[in-house]
C-alpha cells in the first residue's frame, strides 16, 4: 500500500496561501525502510525524517511540499500525472532501484513536463555497476546523490532556486 508522509499536511497548513508553490516529493521501492535497511548505505534518518525537514525547508520557501512514498511502480507513474493535473511546480524523485529499470517512469516524467531532480541517499555511482545508469536522468535537471538524507534537502532547494530564476526572468522579461 502507498504511503503519504503526514508531515504534508503541516507544510500544506502552514503556508497555505493562493502563491505558495508546491513540490511533489517521491520516495520509491523500499525507502519506507530507511532508518533500518542498511544503515551504512543509507544512514539512519528515517524517511518520515526527511519529509519533516523537507517541510521545514518548504515553508521557510513559501512552498508546499507534498511527501509520498511506494514500493509500485504504478504508483509513481499516477502521482506524476496528479502532479501535473493539480497544477504543481516541479518534482523531486529517489526512484530507488527503478532508477535503473523504469521506462515507464522516464516516459510519465518526459511527458509531465515540470521541473524534475533525481535524488539519492547513496552514490549510485560508487556502488554497483547496474546502479551507474539512471533511466530517469535524462528528463531531470539534475542529480543530487551521495549526502544521505540531505541529498533531499539539497535537491529541494536546487529546484526552488531554479523555479525562482525562472521566475525572476519571465518577471524580467514582462516589464
């Protein structure tokens, strides 16, 4: 069963206003499991954690993040299209292992058209060798990898920025 993150709400609550940007967080296969799964991989912050700190950082932001995660692949393809049906401003993804396997994702993602990172707690890079290639990468603004449960809050605030240079230049660009 998918599972949302309660700490949503309090962000959604918090700066509910009609120019909060929001920001769909998804969490894949066995991310529901950080905090006990292979701490020396992946640490030991839970990704309840994250979403609470994710939220923190969001409201701070004037943004509304809206934490999910899933073990199904299906489920993640159907958010993204939620996502773009309910009008949010970009996506931030850890696919976990569909990184490297999903082309449904990669097509949902293309076809979404909104601001996407792709974020890791680990290094894909430095681990296996099937981890070396992300399907989902090339329809991302970029990657942030390798610093555990801040590789979150790093990608949240690299999408934020980029959102408001977007901004700042259409603004620009108007007057």
């Amino acid at each position: 069963m998918a599972e949302r993150s309660t700490s949503r709400r309090a962000a959604s609550r918090a700066g509910a206003t009609s120019a909060v940007r929001q920001i769909l967080v998804l969490s894949g296969p066995n991310l529901d499991r950080l905090g006990l799964r292979e701490p020396d991989v992946y640490g030991s912050t839970t990704l309840e954690e994250i979403h609470g700190e994710l939220g923190r950082i969001a409201v701070s932001r004037s943004t509304r993040v809206d934490c999910r995660q899933t073990n199904h692949e299906g489920d993640l393809v159907s958010w993204i299209w939620e996502a773009v049906d309910a009008g949010f401003d970009g996506i931030l993804i850890n696919p976990g292992a569909l990184t490297h396997t999903s082309y449904a994702l990669y097509d949902a993602l293309k076809g979404a058209n909104l601001p996407v990172v792709e974020v890791h707690l680990s290094n894909p890079d430095s681990r296996e060798p099937f981890r070396r290639r992300s399907l989902v990468a090339p329809v991302c603004l970029g990657r942030v990898a390798g610093f555990g449960a801040r590789s979150y809050t790093l990608a949240l605030q690299a999408l934020l920025d980029q959102l408001d240079s977007k901004a700042a230049t259409a603004s620009a660009g108007r007057g």
